[in-house]
C-alpha cells in the first residue's frame, strides 16, 4: 500500500475536505456526514494509484418543452420549486483559486468513478416506435416568473417521451395530479406547425447514442449545440455562461431520459473538465435521500445545483438548486428545486407503466 500520511497530497486532501460543506445537523442522521466525506476521500486515495497514467483535466425541462406542458395546464405558470423546511442548504463559503483547483480535482475523481459505475451499466434496445418513461418526484411552485412564489410539497409526476426521430409535434405525455397532459411542441412555418427533431431539446436514446463518447469531443459538441440553441433564442450575450450552461445542460440529460452506458460515462467524464464543479459531501433530493453530489455555481443567477447521487452505489437519484446569494426568489440559502428519479424504464405505449423489473416488452426496467 502507498503510503500516503505526509507530503502534498495529505495537505491536498485535508484543503479539500475543510471544503466540503457542512450539513444542517437536523437534517443529516448521526455519522452520515463523515459516512460521505469518507467516501469522497477513499475515492482520492484510490485514484492517486492511478495519476501518472491519465492526465487531470429540467428532461422535459428545455424551454422548448415546458412552456407547451404549462399551456396544456391552462396557462398557469408553474416555476420549480422546493418545498423548504425539508433540508436546508449549506453556506458557500468563499474559497481561493488554489482551494477552488482542489475542490475542482475533488470532483473530477468523483465524476470519473461515477462514469466507470456508469459506464457498466446494461444497454437497452429502443426502437422508434417506443416511450421512455420516468417516474419522478417533482416541487413546483405556483407564481409570477422572478418573484417569490407559494412552494408545494413533491409531487408524483410520470412521463412517456418518444423516440421518434422526427420532427415531431408529438413529444410525449405528463401524467401529475391525476390528470395526464400530452406534451406538444412545434415552431409557427404559415399555417402550419413544424415539429423539433430528435436533439439537445428531446433527447432520444438514439441521439443520445450518436453522441461521441470520447470526453473532449462530447463537450465540443454540447458546447456548440448550447450555442446554436441560444442563438435561436437570440439570448443576449450578457445572458450566456458557456461553461454554467453546458453544465445544466448536461444536468438536463440526466434528468428524464434512458441513458446509453457509453454516453453517460462519457457525459460525466465531459462535467468532470467544465470549470467551477465541486463537491457537496451531503444532498439530499426529493425523496429524502441522501447522497453526496456534483455542483456549480451559477454566478449570474445567484444559485448553485447539485447532482445527488448515492455515496455507496454512486447511482444518480436526482438534483436541488439553492440561493447563494439574495434574489427576488428568496434569501440566500433558500432552495429553490429538487427532484428524485424513482424509475426509468422502455414501454411500448402511452400511458404503459413497467413492471415490477420489467417493461411488457420484456425490457428490464432502470430503477435510481
């Protein structure tokens, strides 16, 4: 065994752990802070055996999409939302560029256990013809768009997205509140509707695959569909952050899709080389769960997400979005999303639920 109790990397590994946030105690079980921070720092300990050999480097919540599922809702605006009281967030304390590069390395060694985790995962056969369906835990809020609004409590929310290539209208169905709401999209041309193709903005498991799988290239590639996808919105330039927007982009894929292996190792291998991620030794998401997460802070809208996933399995359960600094939204501190996926799984027809361990076209189901 190397020994590893002197030297730079002890000093390395104590910066990054004096980094990790604290938790609200009466959220977090006894020891399970330390049950993450242990965690995070064997993952380090295991990846120095391996430093000379690498060099270091909301779905169906694209813009496109939710405005169409608000307007089948009636028009009412729904922002996302978390129901405070739950969990609280920790304090961003403020950190040195040489706290920030540890923090930085921190994440990667995390990222790039959880593509190798990842990366092992069974891969499905989708066909054209099929739905991708997500049951997750969602906290909406009802209010006027940048003002605070009257938070609710999760809610069950399943979806069935297709996998046509397209351009489809079409795109898939919302099942909340008792009540399903088909999911319709499309851009005015005259008279008639043209549906989006298969994309950044409805991520197919067949486009999802086509995707290059080497990290570099994929994050090229988001970087300039992220892009291409402002410039259609013409955002103003003030408005863009190329790293923080590839980032939440990847955050989108994560969310309500079915992931080919290859791609979602190579998406978190991609997150690992964004600027600006770190590490939360302890998040807990919709469910309750928690885990240790990926974050970043978005500097222009004054939040930082997380990425929770469980510190055992490293399996991906979710996300939360908190204030670092006073907005109209609320206080600092304040959270302002989370979500928990439940199950993914591939079904043959809308409206169509797995079962227990499989879909019924004999498809083995995706559990988080």
């Amino acid at each position: 065994m190397n020994d590893r109790t002197s030297g730079p990397d002890r000093a390395e590994r104590e910066e990054l752990a004096r980094l990790l946030p604290a938790p609200a105690e009466r959220d977090l079980p006894p020891g399970r802070h330390l049950h993450h921070k242990d965690t995070l720092m064997r993952l380090i300990d295991q990846d120095g055996d391996r430093a000379t050999a690498r060099p270091r480097p909301r779905l169906l919540r694209p813009a496109v999409l939710l405005p169409a599922a608000g307007l089948a809702l009636g028009g009412v605006l729904l922002t996302t939302l978390a129901a405070t009281g739950q969990d609280s967030a920790p304090a961003p304390s403020a950190v040195g560029q040489g706290s920030q590069a540890t923090a930085t390395r921190g994440a990667a060694v995390l990222l790039d256990r959880i593509a190798s985790v990842a990366a092992r995962t069974d891969e499905q056969k989708v066909t054209d013809d099929q739905f991708v369906y997500v049951k997750t835990l969602q906290t909406e809020g009802e209010g006027k768009f940048g003002g605070p609004v009257k938070l609710t409590k999760p809610r069950e929310r399943e979806v069935w997205m297709s996998q046509k290539a397209g351009p489809v209208t079409d795109v898939g169905l919302i099942h909340q509140d008792g009540s399903y709401f088909p999911i319709e999209v499309g851009v005015p041309d005259g008279e008639r509707a043209v549906g989006y193709p298969a994309g950044l903005n409805r991520p197919t498991y067949k486009w999802l695959a086509s995707l290059p799988t080497d990290p570099d290239a994929l994050l090229r590639r988001l970087s300039t569909e992220v892009t291409r996808d402002q410039d259609r919105r013409d955002t103003p330039a003030k408005d863009r952050d190329q790293a923080q927007d590839t980032f939440d982009a990847i955050g989108e894929l994560l969310q309500e899709t079915v992931m080919p292996p290859r791609t979602a190792a190579a998406l978190y291998k991609a997150a690992a080389r964004i600027p600006g991620v770190s590490v939360d030794s302890d998040a807990v998401d919709a469910a309750g769960r928690h885990g240790i997460g990926v974050a970043r802070d978005n500097t222009r809208a004054g939040d930082r997400t997380t990425w929770i996933f469980d510190s055992t399995t490293l399996q991906y359960l979710g996300d939360r979005t908190y204030l670092i600094r006073d907005t109209p939204m609320g206080k600092k501190g304040t959270l302002t999303n989370k979500s928990a996926v439940l199950k993914r799984a591939v079904v043959d027809a809308l409206r169509e639920k797995p079962s227990a361990g499989k879909s019924s076209a004999g498809k083995s189901s995706t559990t988080a």
